[in-house]
C-alpha cells in the first residue's frame, strides 16, 4: 500500500504503472530525477531523509514501481507483458519527467537503492547520454551470487525473478552493471555508496570501484564504515549516506546545466 499522502506527492499510472510523483512548489530549474526502488519494494516517501532532501532540493522526482523486476531489459510478465523495465524507465518514465516537467536529458538524475542502485548505474553505463548522472546507495550489483546463495539466505524469495529472467547463473552474471561498463563511454557523474558491513553487496561495489579506476573512468565510491553490523543494507544506512548521496546528485545536475552543447 502507498504511504498516507504529503504535501505535493501523488500517486500517478504512466503507461499503465504505478508512480510516485513529487512535484515541488519551486522546482528546481532544468533538473529533474527518476528514483528506482530496491527489492522489498519500498516506496520513495517511506525513506524520510532521503525523501526529504528532494524537498528541501525542490528536485521534482517521478519514482516508478517495476516489482523485482531488477531493471533490467529482458521481458518479466509479471511486471509487463510487452515492455521491459529498462525500456519502460528510458521510454516511458523519461517522457513523463519531460512532459511534466520540461527537463530533458542531461538534466535527469537517477537515484536508486539496493536492486534499484545497480539498476542506476546499469541503465546509466548503457544510456550515458540519456543518464550522465547516477547515484545508487547500497547497490546489489552481483545479483548472479545472490541466485546460487538464495537457498542459504533469509530473503532468498527476493530473487525468484532473477532465475525467471536468466535460468542460469552465468547468464545472470554477463548482464550485471560492471559488465556495462565501457571504457570510453561512460556516464560523467557517477556515485555509489556501499558499508562493509553489507555482508552480500559489499564486494561488488569494491570491485566497481576496481574496475573503474583501472579503466581512468572518474567517479565517487563511499564506501568507508557509517553503521554497525547488520546495518549496512537497511534504511539505517540509507539515511545515513543520503545526505552525501544528494549532495553529489545536486552538483553533478548543477554542473551539467552548465555544460556546453
């Protein structure tokens, strides 16, 4: 159930979905942002400080609902039965950010935490010119290991879809963020924050960060310790970092705006 109604949220279908809107009463001009949720589904206003910051922003925000869809571009039923989650956020989401909002790309930011955090940055390595911004909070980039551990995990329900999309956990791993990403096209600005104390995640964005620094690709990785054991993937850490996580999605939309064509 969507969480009770605030001031200037609502409740909109783009192209048959469910979205939360957040429409600002002086939006920030010529910036916008897309937030992609996580796997247990939250909704965007359930994550106050994070929510809250977009308001004192004035960031006029779209969050779209996809299920445990992953973002990914590969047909789920469950989610739609003729476009994909990818496709719908490029497509659609985008669309609607430029219709309501007259913002158009390089002025959108994605946002997203957990399996929306990869879904960030993935969609970002594979659109840069649509998506020069992403910032993602506690991404689940190896989702291929979260598929051989599901059987041995307390939320291993949470990726049923994954062996619905890939059957195969090889196949998973080829279609994960790192392996988007290429060496002379790649979005401008780019964050991700990451606690070590989140056991399942944590090594993947270390190996982003990895990758992206032996390939000369400049982004911000946060990945210093901010909450204590069993932390790191809960809304504690999301409030934690979102402060940090805001502040470089502002800048980077900022500097974009002053870019030349």
């Amino acid at each position: 159930m969507p969480p009770p109604p605030r001031p200037h949220w609502s409740l909109i279908t783009v192209a048959g979905h469910a979205c939360e809107l957040y429409e600002p009463p002086q939006p920030r001009p010529g910036r916008a942002a897309i937030y992609l949720h996580g796997v247990r589904e939250r909704w965007l206003q359930e994550l106050p400080v994070l929510r809250d910051l977009i308001e004192a922003a004035g960031l006029p925000t779209i969050a779209p609902r996809s299920g445990r869809s992953w973002w990914l571009d590969k047909p789920l039923p469950t989610f739609d039965p003729e476009i994909t989650a990818e496709r719908y956020v490029v497509e659609h989401v985008r669309g609607e950010v430029a219709r309501r909002f007259g913002v158009q790309p390089p002025g959108i930011g994605l946002i997203g935490t957990s399996m929306g955090g990869q879904g960030a940055l993935r969609l970002a390595y594979r659109h840069p010119q649509l998506f020069p911004v992403a910032a993602a909070i506690a991404p689940a980039i190896d989702f291929h290991l979260a598929m051989r551990e599901a059987g041995d995990r307390d939320d291993g329900e949470y990726y049923d879809t994954l062996w619905q999309l890939f059957g195969d956990v090889e196949r998973a791993r080829q279609d994960t963020a790192i392996l988007h990403v290429h060496p002379l096209n790649w979005p401008r600005h780019q964050c991700f924050a990451s606690d070590p104390t989140d056991l399942h995640w944590h090594d993947g964005a270390v190996r982003l960060r990895s990758k992206l620094v032996a390939l000369g690709i400049p982004h911000a990785a946060l990945l210093e310790p901010l909450v204590g054991p069993g932390e790191g993937h809960s809304t504690i850490y999301y409030d934690r970092i979102a402060p940090e996580i805001m502040r470089f999605v502002l800048d980077a939309l900022d500097a974009e705006a002053r870019r030349l064509p």
